[in-house]
C-alpha cells in the first residue's frame, strides 16, 4: 500500500512545483530540486519528511525528464554576470556509471530467476529495488549535468547535482587555493564535493556554514574541497569578485 501512496504523493508534489514556477527549468537558475523542496514544504508539515518526498521527486524528475535544458528560458532569467561551472565532463564518471549499470541489469536478471524459484514475491521486490537503483543512479547523473556551481555577482552556489548544495556569500569567503587534492589534512567540517578523483580547488569560508545533502541531511563546513571543468577560469573569476582583502 506505501508504493501507490508515495506515486501519488509525488506526483502532487511535482504537479504542485510546476504550478508555483511554471517551468521547473527555468526556476532557480534552473534548479528543480529547490522548487520540488518549497512544493512538498506547504503539502506536508514535518520537515523532515517534506525534505526526503523532494529528495525522491527529484530523482525521477531528472532521470525523465531532467536532461532536457530550456536555454532560453534559463537565459532570460540568469543575470550576466552569473558564472556557471560544471563538474561532470572531466571526472570520468561517465564509463563508471555505465559499468554500474550494465552490472545492476545482469545481477538483476540473474538473482531474479534464482530468487523466484522459492518466492516470486521476493523476486519482484528485489527486481523493482535493482529498477529503483537504477533510476536512482541516471537521475544523479543528469542532475551532475544540470544542478552546476554557480558564480553571481556577491554569491556562491555550490551544487553537486542532488548531493550537496551550499550558497555562500562571497564576502564569508577567506580564501581559495589550488590544490592537488593529496596528503591535505581534511578536518569533521570538510566538505568532499568532488564526484570522483582528487580536489582540485579548494574554498576556505570564515566561518562555519550549513550545506544540504542527500535527502536534506545537513553538515556544518568550514572548507570546501572542488573540481571544476574549467579550473583557471573558475579561480580568475571567483578571485577576481572577492571583497578586498579576501
């Protein structure tokens, strides 16, 4: 009775989401997940709760349809002088991903024909868990392409498609280096956005700030360690728009 109940409730909230932005592509730089969050806030009173039900929308929101960009929708509603910063491209996530996914559908077939032979049940279940994980996995992966660091004029955004999220205004910011990612000491209040591989970037913020992740879970960070697409542009860029003396 949960799976029908949660279908429905996730499709009020998204039905709900589309109404408040007219276009989940264009809201919030064209951040879906944010509009899915305040949907499922005025639907369901516990925020705990509100957070996970966005959290699962999301994931079937980008591995549908979440791949498709309305540029001049998002064009007419970015200022020019919001950078955006992609992480996917240089990772190698890509061939990982479609390894992970070849092996989810062979051990799906295979577990499901060994299961089945004492409960059919059983073997449903664990079929739909092993579909689940794949769309899980797609809806990650489009959201890495979509839900990118952004750079405004006194803000940064950092966005690890569904993973994390962090706004960071640019006058808590106290440095950001270069890195190559090895034998850095990370502290408790660290924050590893970086999808595969070593840090690349690193943003040290003057105090500690709350960042969002999978499922609304939250942690204090203090650093924040990165790896951008374009590295040189997105130190010149972010240097050159810190306060003086940052």
């Amino acid at each position: 009775m949960a799976i029908p109940a949660e279908l429905l409730l996730l499709t009020i909230v998204a039905r709900r989401a589309i109404a408040m932005s007219r276009a989940l592509a264009s809201d919030e730089r064209d951040d879906a997940l944010e509009s899915l969050r305040r949907a499922a806030l005025e639907l369901v009173e516990a925020p705990r709760a509100a957070e996970i039900i966005a959290y699962e929308a999301a994931v079937l929101w980008y591995a549908v349809a979440g791949g498709r960009r309305n540029t001049s929708a998002v064009e007419g509603s970015v200022s020019p002088a919001t950078e955006s910063f992609g992480v996917r491209r240089k990772s190698g996530y890509g061939p990982v991903l479609i390894a992970i996914l070849f092996a989810l559908v062979a051990e799906g077939i295979a577990v499901h024909l060994l299961v089945r032979h004492w409960n059919a049940v059983a073997a449903w279940i664990l079929t739909i868990l092993t579909a689940y994980a794949a769309v899980w996995l797609l809806g990650d992966y489009r959201a890495l392409g979509r839900r990118t660091i952004v750079l405004t004029a006194d803000e940064l955004i950092v966005r690890m498609g569904l993973r994390w999220t962090l706004r960071v205004p640019l006058a808590r910011i106290r440095a950001v280096r270069a890195t190559s990612g090895s034998g850095e000491p990370r502290g408790p209040d660290h924050l590893h956005a970086v999808i595969l591989g070593s840090e690349r970037q690193v943003v040290e913020l003057d105090a500690p700030m709350e960042a969002t992740g999978f499922y609304g879970i939250r942690r204090q960070v203090r650093t924040i360690g990165l790896s951008v697409d374009e590295p040189e542009r997105f130190l010149a860029i972010l240097e050159g728009r810190l306060p003086a003396g940052g």
